[in-house]
C-alpha cells in the first residue's frame, strides 16, 4: 500500500515534468526569435549618417519585435502552465480569445501602420533626419515609429502621417539632388552671346571654394529650351549634395544677373502683363530632385 508522501511524488513529478517542458520551450522560443530579430538588422554598409542611422533605426526595431515576441511567449507558456496548479484556464483563453478578436476589428488601422512602417524601416525608405516628398509634403523627418512619422515641413509645422497611408515617398537625401534654371532673354540678343555669358557664370560658381564643395556636377548649360517672338528661354542643369540645389540656384541666378548686366545682354520687354500676374525678369526656375 502506498504511502500519502508517495502519491504526492506520483501526482507532483509528472507535473513538474510537464512545467519544466514548458519552460524550457518557451526558452528556446525566445532564443529562436531573438536570433530571427537580430538577423534583421541591416549593418551600415558605408559611414555616410544615412547608412549609420538605418542601422540603428532596424536595430531599435528589431529590439522592439524581440521584446514582444518574448512577452507573447511566456504569456502562453504561463496559461499552458496554469493546469499543472490545478486552475482552469478555460475562461482565461475564452477571455484572450475575445479580447484578441476586439483588438482585431478595433485596431486594424493601427495593425496596417504597423505592418507598412516595419516595411519601411527595413526596405530603408528614409530614417529620421532625412528631406522626404509625400502626400503632397514636403519636409525633413523629425520622429519615426512603426505607426506613424513626423515630418516638419517648410512653415516650420509638425505633420504627423500614419505609415499606412504612405503609398508614395521621394526621398530628397540620397546620393544627389538636381535643378533646372531657365532664363529668358530678348529673342534680339545674340544666341552664342547669351550663351557664352551663362557659361562664364555657370564657370564662376564652379570655381568658387565656398559654392564647389555643394556642387555634384555642373551647372551645364544645355541651351535653348524655348523660343517664340516675345523671348527666348535658355536652360541650364545643376547636381548639387542633397538639399542644397535651392540655394545654388540662387546663387547662380545672381551670377548669371550680374553676367547680363556687365556684357548688357537685353532681356524680354513685358507686353501688356496681366495685373494678377507678378513677373520678373531673371528668368524662370524649375526643380527636380532625383534619389
């Protein structure tokens, strides 16, 4: 006849047994994600601050996943572990089962942001930091989650965009940005004057120490791009290092003003202007970025 210390061994060792698996599956689990979450972060491949600050961006997000996969698991293994103490844990699953289902339809907006974010962190999109064009704004990336991104634009306003309604971005940051300056001239003036005048301010930016550094390539003139009897429009192209061509085509404009005045290149007579209508006479300006 047993003893009551040898039925305590026959009803305890089989569920120790049982708590032991568990945990240590669960422990296993985690390693298992830990290591499927540290294979998605992506090693800056060069030292420029966009590379540096996509690996930290997939590092914190790759923390960020590891961490919830471990509280998801040992959430499971505590309910699996439950009847081994004797609790039912039948309300417990029907309880997380209907709140799992109420989360579901209640957030599903939040679900699709989170899935189009973790897209463009690891697809590196653009990392805080970086100029970026999208749904109709324009502005340097201030904050970044997997739910949303802050972009503060031009007036200096804080526009926060839910990652699930990014369908389209530019980003203005990468490897170089680009811009067209067109210049309108008297169809009287002389077209290899004009041009030549353009090319000696296109080769006084170059030469400058403090404007060359900003320079990619150019400016080139590539001559006319317009013509009709009340001007001529001519165009010149500028690479400049991202977010600065702006700025040097102003700088250029001026250059190119200045050029026209000391060899007196005549400029396009108005001919009745509209009164709504404000023109100038340094020519039109036209930017395009490309990444």
């Amino acid at each position: 006849m047993s003893s009551p210390f040898t039925q305590w061994l026959d009803s305890t060792i089989p569920n120790a047994i049982h708590l032991i698996l568990i945990v240590v599956l669960a422990l296993l689990l985690t390693r298992l994600f830990r290591s499927l979450t540290n294979s998605l972060v992506q090693p800056a491949a060069s030292q420029t601050r966009a590379a540096q600050a996509h690996e930290q961006q997939t590092r914190a997000l790759a923390s960020s996943l590891d961490t919830a996969a471990r509280t998801a698991i040992w959430a499971v293994a505590l309910i699996t572990a439950l009847p081994e103490f004797g609790i039912n844990v039948l309300p417990v699953v029907i309880l997380s089962g209907l709140l799992v289902l109420g989360i579901g339809f209640g957030a599903h907006n939040m679900l699709r942001d989170i899935v189009a974010g973790l897209y463009i962190a690891f697809e590196g999109q653009y990392v805080v930091g970086e100029m970026i064009e999208t749904a109709g704004i324009t502005g340097r990336v201030e904050h970044f989650t997997l739910r949303r991104t802050v972009v503060r634009d031009s007036r200096g306003a804080l526009v926060t965009l839910a990652n699930g309604k990014i369908r389209t971005v530019s980003n203005l940051s990468r490897d170089w940005s680009q811009a067209f300056v067109d210049i309108s001239v008297s169809p009287d003036a002389p077209l290899e004057k004009s041009l030549q005048a353009l090319e000696a301010a296109a080769v006084s930016l170059r030469s400058d120490p403090s404007w060359s550094l900003a320079l990619v390539d150019g400016p080139r003139v590539l001559g006319v791009q317009a013509y009709d009897r009340n001007a001529s429009t001519l165009r010149l192209q500028v690479r400049t290092v991202p977010t600065r061509q702006d700025e040097v085509s102003r700088e250029l404009r001026r250059r190119i003003q200045i050029e026209f005045q000391r060899q007196c290149i005549p400029l396009p007579r108005l001919t009745n202007p509209e009164p709504s209508e404000s023109r100038g006479n340094s020519g039109a300006f036209e930017a395009g970025r490309l990444a």
